[in-house]
C-alpha cells in the first residue's frame, strides 16, 4: 500500500488484522460475523487497496481506512481476485459452486451449475491461459479443474489426487503456466495447464498439505507447502519443466541412514520401507543414486571402507543382507543366511578385515560377515528371548565387540572373536530399542536408550552402568555417538523428534532441539558433524554451529 509491503490476515477469531512487516504495527478490526474467517485476497477497488475476506459472506475492506465497503451475501471456503473485462472480481468456491462475484456491484455469476452432482470446492486460484482469464479450482472428489471464466465452461480436469484438493496456485515456468495443487493425500502435484499432463508428484508430508503457493527464491521459482504433520516444505519448481522431472524421494518412511565420503563428497545412504536404498549428497541434497534389489521394507544400514572403497551396507524384511559399491551404486555381494527380518547392522574389523555384524528380528542369531570376500564368518546366539533390535561395534584390549539390544529389556555384550558373551547390561524397564558405542577418556562405552525414555551408559570393560539420563518424554528411537567440539557426545532422538546432546564424560545435556514428524530409527552425525535426521519419508540434515566464545 503506497508503495510499503503489507501482511493481512484473517482467521477463526472472526478479526481482520492488517501488519506492517518492517515495524510490526498492526491494526485489527471484528468483521462483525462472530464466525471464523476462510480466505483472504488482496486487489483494488476504483484505486483504493482493499482486501476481500470470504466467511458466512464476502466482504470488501478499504485498507487505508481501515473500513468496511461491501458486503455480499456469499458464503465462502476459499477466494481469489483477478480482473475480468476491465472489472475486479472474486473468484469465490463455494460447497457446491464456483462463482465469479463482481467487487464493485456484487453481481455473481455461477460458472460450475453442480458440475460435481454433491462435491464441493475447496480451493480456487486465477491465471491467464490461451490469453483468456481461467481459474483453477479444486474439489473434494480429488480433481482439479481449468474455467474459463468468459464462457463458464470447463477447459481441463487435472486427475490424480486420491483425496480432496485442499489448496491450488498457477505459476509461469520458462513460458508455460503450470497448476500447483495439494491435497489431503499428503503429495504436491505439479500439471500442465495446456495439456493437463502431470509434470511431477512431490510427496512428504505425512498428513493433509493445508497450503500451497509459489514464489521466487534465489531467482528461482519454488512451491511453498505447509501440512497439518507441521512442516512447512520448499521445492525447486523449475525441476518440473519437460525433460528436468525431480529425482523422486522415498515413498515411505526412512528407517536407517548412514554416512559416508565418496570421491570426496559427504553423502547420507538411507534405507527405505518402500524397499528402496537411496545415496544423498549431504551438502546439496542431490540424489547420487538409487539402490534396488531388496524386495520390502529396509530397516538397517551401515557404511565401511573395503580394499579402499567406501561400502553401503542394508538389510531388511526380505532377510538378506546387501553389499553396495558407493562409488558406483552397483551391489557387490549379498548374505543370506538370516531366518527373519533384518533390524540392525554394524560393522568394525576382526583380525585385520572388514566384517558387518547383521542382527535378525525374529531368531535369537547374529551373523559376522566377511566383507571382501561376502563369507559367513560366525554365527553367535545371543539368547535374546524375542526380537534383536539394533546392533553395534566396539573394542576392548583390542579385541572386537558388538552389543546388541533386544525386545525383551536385555543388552548382551559379545567377544566377536570368540563368538561368547562378555556382559549382560541389566537396568532397562521395557523393550530396548537403540544402540551405539563412543569412547570416554580411551575407555570403551556403549549407550542404549528404549520405551522406557532412558538413555544409559555402561563401561564396556566391566560392564558397569556409569550413567542413566533422563530427559526424553518418548520412546528412544535411534542413538549416535561421536566426539563433536573435543566432547565425547551422544546424540539421541525420541519417536517424537526431540533430538538431544550428551556429555558421556558426566552425563549432563549438551543441547537439544526438536524435528517435526515421526522418527522410526534414522540418527547419524554426518563427516563434517551434520545432524542427519530421518522423519517420515524425509531426511533432513542439520549444520551445527560453530561454538561461540565469551570475551
């Protein structure tokens, strides 16, 4: 407004508020309705600013005198603005209709006459197709469809949706407008408005997407999604121009991710419950490669560095264990040999070679395997009365060690090199779900966490508890540790996404910060000390701050 950036909004406490995003100043005003409001669009009115307010009516508010100058009986779900013949209108979704309403008289034109015989409308959006004013509209029969508003007849119907079309936006595109839509199947869909042709299906959200918009970032036009899981989501719109579609992501949740280096890049190695493996460059979140071969669900993963390549190591339900190159995305080896579903791997040396520790979900067995020549190495019973749920790799005296976690409350250290057991760590109430093993002061520790919102750390060379940390309000999903600023750290997360630093040195916090969504067992510490987080169907990679210092 005269030339100064403005922000109206307008909500369930039935008030109009207008803000000044340099300053904060805001004025409100009561619409008077008593009731929620459920769009907002901002145009103008014989040259005045005004916002257009959709609720039980339309109104039209001067937003220099902060008053009221038409109202029109009109109840609204969702509202646009553009300009047709000369005149502003509202392009207003109803329950059942699209109307196009002129903002100077309150003239209203139906342009959809029931087209959907009961559905309703929940979004609305305004372009220019062909030269010709079009809006954009979606309903709750999952489809979106092109009107043209000088004819009120139907150009296009964008099918693809499995559930209502919650919010819709245009965008032009090297040229090409293209349709946005999102909806209560979680996805952000990407069309061609000229041929209705569906240019890419951005899925992450884990619930209902509530908004979409684009805009430009960088120079670069992006699609802006918010969700009710509570994430807001950012994605490259120019990727969904012909021949430059989106390296698609995981379609289901991540259960395990790792890192490595390779040719000199940091990449996270996710494994997938849709049965995919997928290698991340970490500092640009460009996908290097797609690993398939499994054929369900991905639990495990872990990396080594084999004859001096770097390895990706996974296992999952179809009970096999695979061996991929990193360098060249191509598998190497796969063991067999487990009598169930896979829920963790580690790896470490014994006798000078590399071996991967696979424990299964479903039988009281770990396997030690060569990883040169993919040879079974040792079976060990560990006596786990139900599931192994994690696994993970030390040393004492230099002898190798693995310390597995089961869902019967019990943590059993073992003597790799012997295939006997050390130690029993005792103190868990419930399943243990989570594993690692760190370092304090050159002595060996092992840090477990499970459903009973406990950390703890145990002396891998007596087998003593040194430490029970409390602070997690839920179950803990996934455990790493590393030395992070000289400080021998454990980094633990909890299935509510509460992510914590520890000191191992006196058990004490570090720092904490929270992730949005479900996490199911995805924690790693990245080369450079990234934080990297599986949520959901993501993988979020968190740069930690250098640590500042007082003069």
């Amino acid at each position: 407004m005269d030339g100064r950036p403005l922000v109206v909004t307008a909500g369930r406490d039935a008030e109009l508020r207008v803000w000044n995003p340099a300053t904060g100043a805001v004025w409100s005003t009561p619409t008077g309705h008593g009731r929620h409001l459920n769009a907002i669009a901002c145009t103008e009115l014989d040259g005045r600013p005004v916002a257009v307010v959709g609720g039980p009516a339309l109104e039209v508010w001067d937003l220099r005198s902060s008053t009221r100058v038409a109202a029109y009986d009109c109840s609204v779900d969702a509202l646009a603005c553009t300009v047709l013949d000369g005149r502003p209108v509202a392009v207003v979704a109803t329950r059942s209709n699209v109307l196009v309403v002129d903002l100077a008289t309150g003239a209203q034109r139906r342009i959809t006459d029931d087209f959907l015989g009961g559905h309703g409308f929940r979004a609305v959006a305004c372009t220019v197709l062909h030269g010709r004013p079009v809006a954009l509209s979606g309903s709750t029969d999952g489809s979106a469809r092109v009107w043209d508003l000088h004819s009120a007849e139907e150009a296009l119907a964008l099918i693809g949706h499995e559930n209502t079309v919650t919010s819709v936006d245009c965008k032009v595109i090297d040229g090409e407008t293209v349709a946005v839509t999102g909806g209560i199947d979680g996805t952000v869909r990407v069309w061609g408005l000229v041929t209705g042709e569906s240019r890419a299906v951005m899925a992450g959200h884990e619930h209902s997407v509530s908004s979409v918009t684009c805009t430009v970032h960088s120079g670069q036009p992006v699609v802006v999604s918010t969700g009710l899981d509570g994430t807001v989501r950012v994605w490259d719109l120019t990727a969904s121009v012909p021949g430059r579609l989106p390296a698609a992501g995981h379609t289901s949740d991540i259960g395990a991710v790792a890192t490595a280096v390779v040719d000199g890049v940091a990449v996270a190695v996710t494994a997938g419950h849709d049965d995919v493996v997928r290698v991340w460059e970490l500092g640009t979140g460009r996908l290097r490669a797609t690993l398939t071969g499994h054929r369900s669900a991905v639990y495990a993963a872990a990396c080594a560095v084999v004859a001096g390549q770097p390895v990706a190591i996974t296992g999952g339900d179809d009970e096999t264990v695979r061996v991929w190159d990193l360098a060249s995305g191509t598998p190497t080896s796969t063991f067999t040999g487990h009598r169930g579903p896979v829920r963790g791997i580690a790896c470490t040396t014994l006798a000078g070679r590399p071996v991967a520790v696979s424990a299964g979900a479903y039988h009281d067995s770990l396997f030690v395997w060569w990883l040169d020549t993919g040879e079974v190495c040792r079976e060990i019973h560990t006596r786990h009365e139900i599931a192994v749920n994690g696994i993970a790799c030390s040393g004492v005296g230099g002898r190798p060690l693995a310390v597995s976690v089961g869902h019967d409350g019990s943590a059993w250290v073992w003597d790799l090199t012997t295939g006997t057991r050390r130690a029993a760590l005792t103190g868990h109430d419930g399943i243990v779900e989570a594993v690692a093993c760190g370092s304090v002061d050159g002595r060996p520790v092992a840090v477990t966490g499970g459903q009973d919102t406990y950390v703890r750390v145990w002396d891998l060379t007596t087998g003593a508890a040194l430490h029970a940390l409390a602070g997690h309000e839920r179950p803990i999903a996934a455990i790493d540790c590393r030395t992070l600023d000289g400080v021998p750290t454990a980094l633990t997360v909890d299935s509510g996404g509460s992510v914590r630093f520890w000191d191992l040195r006196n058990g004490t916090q570090r720092d904490a910060f929270d992730v949005a969504g479900m996490i199911r067992g995805a924690l790693c510490v990245g080369p450079r000390g990234e934080v990297v987080v599986g949520t959901g169907w993501d993988l979020v990679v968190f740069d930690r701050a250098e640590p500042s210092s007082t003069v």
